[in-house]
C-alpha cells in the first residue's frame, strides 16, 4: 500500500512551491487545516494563489500567509469580513490580487475541475460584474454564463478521521469545501484528528475516497 | 443616480418586528435559505410546527436554533453567519458543491436576504456598494437566482435618506428578477409583472408616506392592510 | 412534517403521465426500483422517454414496458446487450427511438440538472460520432464538447433505508445512478427496502437528502 | 478501408497468456479501471501484493475478486460486466457522477480495454462497428479520455482476418489518442509520437509475421523480447 502518513508537519507540507495555487478547506471556524497552514508560514513562499472562501482572519492562517509576503493573489467570495484586517489593508495597497467569485461558483469550479470537465454554464452571476469578460449562452430560454474549472496545484484539507489507504469522513459542517478541493488539486493534504486501522471505517460513509489523497498528517 | 426620498418622522417598525412580519409568510414544509446579517432575525419567529427546513449554504439542510447551553456549542456546527447552530432530526451534511446544487437547482422554496436596493422588475442589489472596486458575493448571487422565491428584508431606507426601494438599479446587481417580496419597517410589498405593490403599511403610517419613502411607483391594492405588529 | 410515504404501490406510481421523461435508477442487477417499474406497467401510458444505463433486458421492467407500447424513447449507453432482446427488435423495426450516451456524460448530465445549471464541456467523445451537432470548445489547449443538462419530470430511485422526511442511504454498488437520478427530477419517487424513524439515520451517511425526494413507497 | 492481413498458421497466445503479459505491467498502487470482457481476464493475474486498487465505473473504488464462496455472492456488489465481485479494505462506494468524476479527472493510472482497432497514433475503436446504425458504448469513452494511460488487449487480427493494428481507424473513434500499449495473441506494442513500437512478440513468433498481421507499420526496436508465456 502506498504509504501516505506524514512523520511529521514540516514533511507534510515539504511539497509547497512558490507560485502554487493552494486550495485551503475551511468555513468560518469548521473544517479549516489550522496546523497544514501554520505549517506553510516561515518558510518563505513566495507568490501564492490561495482559494478559500474568505481571505483570512485575525493575523493567523491565511492572514498570516498574507503578513509574510507569501501570497500574489486571493480567489474567494467574502474577502471584506470585519475580521479581515490584514487582506483588506494588503488589497488596498495594491500588494495583492484579489478574484471575487459567487460561493457557488467557487466550489462547482473545484468539483468541474476534479471532473475531469472544462467548464459549466451556470445562472449566478447573469446579468452582472461577474459576467464580464464571459461567454453567455441561452440554453431552453433561460440565460447562462460560462465558468472555467479551477485547478490547484495543492489543496490542504481538514478531516476528522482516515485509514492507512487516505479514505476520509468530515465532522458536522466540517465538510463545507474540503471535498471538492481534496478532488480539484494535483496533490492533497490532508490534516486529521484521528487515524484508525484499515477496514475500521464503513465503505459506505467514506466521502473522500482513497485515490483523492496524496498525504495525510494526524494531528491528534 | 440615487434619489433622496423622505422619511417620516414616526415611529417605524424594529428589526425584530420586520422579522416576526416576515417569518408569518414562512409556509410550512417550506425548504428555506436565511442569509446572513438581518435576515437572521426571522429564525426566533418561525413556529416549530410549520417544521420549515432551513438550508446552511456551508452544506447544513435541517439547521436548527442555536444551542441553549454554552456546553453544547459545536465549532463544527455553524450557519452562514458563523454563529453557533443545532440540526434538525431528520437533517443531513452535504459538501459545498452539493449544497449550491440544492440553492441552484430550484430545491429552495425561498431564500430571505439583506438588500442595498430592490428594483420594481424584481431585481436586487446587495453585494456591492455604488463606486467601491470590490465587495462580498458570499452565496447570496447563487441562492438568489436559484430559490424559486426571495424575500428581501431590510429598511425602506438607506442611513443616509437614500431610497431602496427603486425604479432601477444604482447598485451593482447581485441578480436579476428574482425578489417577490419585500419586508421593510415601513411595508410589506410584492413584485408584480407591473411592478411593487404595496400590501401592508406599518401601524401609524400612510401609504402615501410609504411612497413618499420610495423612489418607485407603488401600486395600491384594493385594500390596504396595516402590518400585525 | 410534509407525508411523503405512498400507502401503495399504486398511489407511488399513480402520478406518472404521457409523454413523461422517466429516469430509472440501477446497474446490472443492482439499486433497481423493480416494484415502482413494474407499478408503472399495466397502466396504459404512451411514449415515455426512460433514461437508464441499458435498455430492458428479458421481459420484465423496461423491457415490459416497451413490450406494452409505452415507451418512445430510449436514453442509454449500453442498448445492445445480450439480454436485451426487446428492445433490439423494437429499435429495428423502428418502434422506438434511441439516444446513446456515454455513460459518465449520461451521469454528469443529470448531475448538471439536478445543479440548476445549463451544461457543461467534457472531453468525452471528442473527435467521435457522440461530438455531432455539439459546439467544441478549446480550454487551456485541451479540446471539449458542450453537454446539455438532462432533466427528468420523474425519477424512480431504489434505496436501502428511508426516514420520515425522505432522506435515503443505499447498500453498496446499488448506489450507482440513483442518488443522481433523485436530483435530477421533477418528482422523485423511491422505492426502499426499509423505514426508520425520523432521527435514526446519522446525519454524516445520509446520500440523497431529505428535499430530493417528493414520495417514497417501502417494499419490506 | 479495411486491410485483409495474413495470421501465421502457428500456436498463438491463448487468452489468459495475453492477460497475464499485461498484468505483469500493472504497477503497484495503481488505480485502474478494468473494462468489461476480455480485459476481466487480466484481474486473477495480478499479485495481491501490488496491491493494485481497481475502479468499477459502477462506483466501486477498491473492487476485489469474485466471492469464493456462494454464500457471499451479493446482488448489490457487481463489477461493470455484472459479475458479482467483493470490495478490498479501505474500498468505498460512490454514486455513477462521482465515479466518473474519478475517472474522467485524471485519477486512473491505467485502463485496461478491449478493442475493434488501434491507430498509430493511438486513436481507440471499441464501441461500433462499421456501418452499424448505433452500438454500446458504456463507460468506455469516459475511461478511454480520462485515464493516464489505456492498455488495450485484443486478438491481433479479427476472426474475418481485417487488421486490428492499423494506420488510420476504419471503425467509428471511441477516444483519440490514448492508447499507450497494444497487448495480443502476438505482440506486445507501445504506442509512440513516431507509431508502433514492436516491443514483445509471442513464442515462436518473428517480427516479420506480426508485421505481416498488421495494417501499420511496426517500429523494431534495438532488441526484440520474446513475450514470458
């Protein structure tokens, strides 16, 4: 079997690169990889993309990424939340790019690029800033704007338990959008509480399947 | 251009009054989308028995009323406004995809959300304000166009006199067409394909006031109802 | 809480019509709603269009109803296989209509509707008969073609275990299209082998939520 | 057109010779999708220890071999062909979008698929045949353009002696330009950027006759293998 546990932290997020694009897992205090994040800061990233929902909050995670210069750009659908002190400061300043995309968007652009697909019409968005710069198409009356998949080069994922093989179960609204992303990046990480043996977790409640999983670090 | 309209001076109705008027309209068996900020405010109000389903757009269908004892807080357990939450019996945890397939594939009978402007045709501005270079989508462009209703809930008018409701936009749209309803502390209006009428006024004011408070034309119903406030 | 239960056979069954676009849920011998088809048979309905992944095999289930005259059109992506005698005979002789799909598209297809959006562009069938007729599009280098939503006015699903508000959980590989399936129409009937009282699914395992689900009939 | 080509009257590969051949290139800790008919040949053929995780398009992630008792056979656990099969440890189950997510989003290592024709340029024909009015094409197509690398195993030359091996399909394309390796009851080929690369051929067998059995020209290599049969 492939061996996918991380020894430690540092070997877990050993893979970053400069000018990745980095899927980060997380709404509000629920499902966010708090120590995969941690983990990246000091190491001197430079030019990141980040895609997660908000633009990060406080001065740690993301808020702390963005301090230390490592990130070029921020792909979210709440970058203004009170709490985003440090993006909003950085943003005004010019010394970052910022891509606003509708929540909805955002995650069916993960699960079309983890599909395999090349994009999607969808209704949000019509009508709007949002479709500028769009194809729009009608489709049986109704209008439609057409939306490219997004790719992560990582994504870094928060889940509650996984096996030997890297299946992983989320905890309560923990899930939000870890699935998508452990789907959409070329290599995930996975932070989570509690490894158990193989064969201990039901093939039934498995909701990111084995093959979605690069690495994975326990955090106990 | 943004019109200053008149207020009148009287007492209007509070948040929570606005609320209360607006979960009444809360059908039972409805699947409902809250978003955040004042449309939270209807929660309390909506009678258990009508066991109104509420969806989460972080993938919560079934949220229930926030926990009453600080032990049963779950930090994995929240609703769109991040606050505190309990699921329903009977409630399930989808993923972000999933639950705005819900939102956008018309399984939402309603969705109650803040507004900046509402336009006689329907459509809503409440992401953006007028001039700043960006803003906060959140979810509210997908649920909106995909809720087969939207009640929009907010005051008649801006803190600075400016009207909300409007003949068009000012505001940048966050959809077109899609408000049915509007819940403010002046009145209770319906979009029509021949644009606003006003249902219901606030105890103690006019519906001339509430046009005066307007910068669209409001029809008059046949009868005017007072808000059961 | 809305009563989704059908007392009968019968009364699950009673609200297909003409003309009606039926998506049958099932794979080979598995998550097949046998009773709700065979409900539907027998009631003198004329030209449905049934979406499921083959065409009927032996004389019992969609075979039946091609045999009876009730269907116009197949959507499917295995018609010819052996057992599928029906059908085959019915296609030459011109009796019913056939559209072939490849069987992820099929899938993504009502996934896409069951989504609220309005197609999608997939690299399948790039290059082949499937990509007649269909914009192709270049992303990122990479040649697709456009797919339309396929939405149903009634989807008959199979499930394991249902719970008074509809939600559903399936056994195994009879998962296959059905979760889909539910998404995708207008009315979605289930047929499940088992109800449970309301509060005894765990919330993490429940696959097609409560909402998809318009009425449910339990064989036992 | 199709091209007649002549098979040498000699003892070729049998079946399982060919399926054996080919599981000897399944990687450990691969994912690989395993197409329905001669393909499932292959699967009794790969050591347990390499611990190959095999996709059913049916939504089985970690399918495992048939059941060896009658007692375990369950209708509800099926492979793509409809036999009955199990499910390894640490396999899950997801629904048709999902496992076709799966495969068309590049997490296939390998398909294994049965063939009408193979075009040096890697162009795949498996699902009609010529002149047919229509023909099944399944999960086939999904696969083809999804996964990393197809192998295709098939006869050489079809039972009416038309080459299978060709420069130019003649059949109907199920995907362009995937197929990575050819294994038959002859050769084992690879398929490069410059055409067919002879790799292997079966016992007994020169290069000159599998050329001979082919409608497209077979690149030698520096040292021809004979296939370990």
């Amino acid at each position: 079997m492939k061996k996918k546990k991380a020894a430690t932290l540092e070997e877990a997020v050993s893979h970053l690169r400069d000018g990745a694009t980095v899927l980060i897992g997380g709404f509000g205090y629920g499902g966010v990889p708090e120590h995969l994040i941690e983990g990246i800061c000091g190491r001197g990233l430079r030019n990141l993309t980040i895609v997660n929902n908000n633009a990060g909050t406080g001065h740690t995670g993301i808020a702390r990424l963005l301090e230390e210069g490592c990130v070029g750009k921020i792909i979210c659908s709440f970058p203004f939340a009170a709490e985003s002190v440090v993006f909003k400061d950085m943003y005004e300043a010019g010394k970052v790019d910022l891509e606003v995309v509708p929540q909805g968007t955002l995650a069916e652009r993960m699960r079309n690029a983890g599909a395999g697909l090349g994009g999607f019409l969808t209704p949000t968005g019509v009508g709007t800033e949002i479709a500028e710069g769009k194809a729009e198409l009608t489709v049986d009356g109704k209008r439609y704007i057409m939306e490219k998949p997004l790719r992560g080069d990582f994504a870094l994922v928060k889940a509650f338990k996984v096996d030997p093989r890297g299946n992983l179960v989320y905890r309560k609204g923990a899930r939000n959008f870890n699935p998508v992303m452990a789907m959409a990046a070329d290599f995930t990480i996975a932070e989570v509480r509690e490894e158990v043996p193989l064969g201990a977790l039901d093939p039934e409640v498995i909701v990111t399947p084995s093959v979605y999983v690069d690495c994975y670090y326990v955090t106990g | 251009m943004s019109q200053i309209v008149k207020i009148p001076q009287k007492q209007l109705l509070k948040r929570d009054q606005i609320a209360k008027r607006l979960a009444a309209d809360l059908q039972g068996d409805w699947v409902v989308n809250i978003g955040i900020g004042i449309p939270t405010a209807t929660l309390p109000f909506v009678p258990a028995e009508r066991d109104v389903v509420f969806h989460s757009e972080n993938g919560l269908i079934g949220m229930g009323p926030p926990p009453t004892r600080e032990e049963d807080v779950d930090r994995d357990l929240m609703s769109a406004g991040k606050g505190p939450v309990t699921l329903i019996p009977g409630g399930a945890f989808v993923h972000h995809a999933d639950s705005f397939s819900l939102a956008r594939g018309g399984r939402l009978d309603c969705a109650v959300l803040g507004a900046f402007q509402v336009a006689a045709n329907g459509d809503l501005a409440n992401w953006k304000v007028k001039g700043a270079s960006s803003g906060n989508i959140g979810g509210a462009m997908d649920i909106a166009v995909g809720a087969k209703q939207v009640f929009a809930i907010m005051t008649h008018v801006a803190k600075n006199g400016e009207a909300k409701i409007v003949e068009n936009l000012t505001y940048p749209p966050t959809a077109l067409g899609v408000v049915t309803r509007v819940y403010t502390d002046m009145a209770v209006l319906s979009v029509t394909p021949k644009g606003f009428v006003l249902e219901e006024v606030a105890p103690g004011l006019t519906a001339e006031e509430v046009q005066a408070a307007s910068a669209a034309r409001l029809i008059l119903p046949d009868s005017l109802r007072t808000i059961a406030a």
